[in-house]
C-alpha cells in the first residue's frame, strides 16, 4: 500500500498570492517550465527545496523542484502549503508510453492517474541504479511448492482529473497551442519503467496510456490540500530495455517543446476557471 497522508494543515495566509504551482521532478523539467516564464524571477527555498516565482503568461507562477527520485512528496509539499495557496497546481514531466500508439514527443494531458503497485522487486527497475523508492510496493507471489507464476501489477487508488477545461478549449478554440496533445490514462508506480514485458502487462491488464513516478500520488496530495491540480506530460521513452538510452538522446529537447503548451493550457484552465 502506498505511505498513509495526513490531513493537511490550514494553508498560512501567503503574503504573495499565487496563481499556479508548476510542481516538477527533474532539474531538467523544471528549466525547460523557467524557460517559457517571464518577468523577475524570484528565487526561494521551501523546505530546502529550490523554487522560483515568476509569470507564466498573465499568472503568476511558483516553480517547484521536488526532486528524483522523491521518497516523501507529502514532506516536499507541506513548506508550500503553508506559504502559498494555489488556484492551480499543475504537474509538468516527462512520461514513458505504454500504448504502442504513442511516440517520443507525444504530449499527454491524463483525464485519470492510477497509482498501481509491482509484482515483486524484480519489476523494480530505476535509471539511477539507486534503491527502488516511492510510493508503491511489491506484490507476493502466490505461488506453490515448485511453482513459479508472474503476477500482474494491481491498482491501488484511481484518481480522476478535470480536463474539461482543456476540452472546451480545444472546440471552442482549434488553433489555441492544445490540438497537439492526447487525453490518457496515466499510471504511477514506485520506479521508472525500463522493461518491455512490465510495460505490456501495464497496458494488457490495468489499461494503461503513459507511466510515471508523480502525477496520480501528486493528484491525491493536492485533493487533500483543496488545489485543483492538472498534469502535463511529454513522452520521452517507450518505457522498455532501452527507455534510459531514449530519455538521454530526447528529453531535452522534447521537454523543451512540451513547454511552450504550459501558457495556452494554463490559460484555458483559468477561462474555465475564473
């Protein structure tokens, strides 16, 4: 089971309203986020954490660096719950794909985070080499005397987001920086996914779209925190043998695009949300 969440403390009134906080893993997503804000950049510590407060288009904005791998989001986010109350979190990364129909590059707005547990610590894979860490863990096999059996993943918490903003945006505005993006089901386990069989069980048996580390626990965080929160993600890999290789060659870059969809989305969250 997934590490139990406390309620969350009463937000501390901010003495600088914010608007969104775009809650990145990596130091390269969160340059990518930086790279497309304007106006100072104010940079602060949260809880030891490094975040910056700039604009993102008319909004002002707080950008996170959580860390990865992050054993403890719950701790990373509690310094900003008590200084900041966000009208919108928003969580911005890198995703590796589970259908086969999706490619390095594609963008990915989830309508729906499945957080999902491993069948044993040999599906634990990560791209550090570091010990396998987060919110997941493993199944026991149910096996017999002799036997050996491979257990699919299961499903710990399904977690459905509001895209309708983003919905409405799309047929009421084509050309508004969102056509480009896909409407998937995101799952989030303990580790990176760098195996082709653990992928094609993750799509066969819970219906997967894309994998990642934060989105579905972040989604469950922010509910507890009363932020309404939305997920961006950019395909980097394809979540197999050879995901580490594809993420080094493509996620610059890739993360680099993906970013300049943070305003129009942003945006359209805001005109459905005013």
């Amino acid at each position: 089971m997934a590490p139990s969440i406390s309620p969350a403390p009463p937000a501390s009134p901010s003495p600088e309203p914010v608007e969104v906080a775009l809650l990145c893993a990596t130091r390269h997503e969160a340059a990518a986020a930086r790279a497309v804000q304007r106006g100072a950049v104010r940079p602060l510590l949260l809880g030891g954490r490094r975040a910056t407060l700039a604009r993102l288009g008319p909004y002002s904005c707080l950008t996170v660096l959580l860390g990865f791998p992050c054993a403890d989001l719950e701790a990373v986010l509690a310094p900003l719950a008590a200084a900041f109350t966000p009208r919108l979190a928003l969580n911005f990364g890198a995703a590796g794909a589970v259908d086969p129909d999706l490619s390095p590059g594609a963008l990915a707005i989830p309508f729906e985070g499945v957080l999902y547990r491993l069948p044993g610590p040999t599906d634990r894979k990560t791209t550090t080499g570091d010990p396998p860490v987060g919110i997941g863990r493993p199944m026991p096999p149910e096996t017999g005397p002799g036997e050996t059996k491979t257990e699919d993943p299961g499903i710990e918490e399904t977690i459905p987001l509001d895209v309708e903003p983003f919905r409405r945006a799309l047929r009421e505005r084509p050309g508004a920086g969102l056509e480009a993006v896909r409407f998937t089901r995101a799952g989030t386990g303990p580790t990176p996914v760098c195996d082709d069989a653990l992928r094609n069980r993750l799509r066969a048996t819970l219906g997967l779209d894309t994998t990642d580390c934060e989105t579905a626990f972040l989604a469950r965080l922010c509910a507890r925190h009363g932020w309404p929160f939305a997920a961006l993600r950019c395909v980097t890999d394809r979540a197999g043998a050879h995901a580490v290789e594809e993420y080094r060659q493509t996620a610059l870059p890739i993360l680099a695009r993906a970013a300049q969809t943070l305003d129009p989305l942003v945006r359209a969250w805001f005109k459905a949300n005013p």
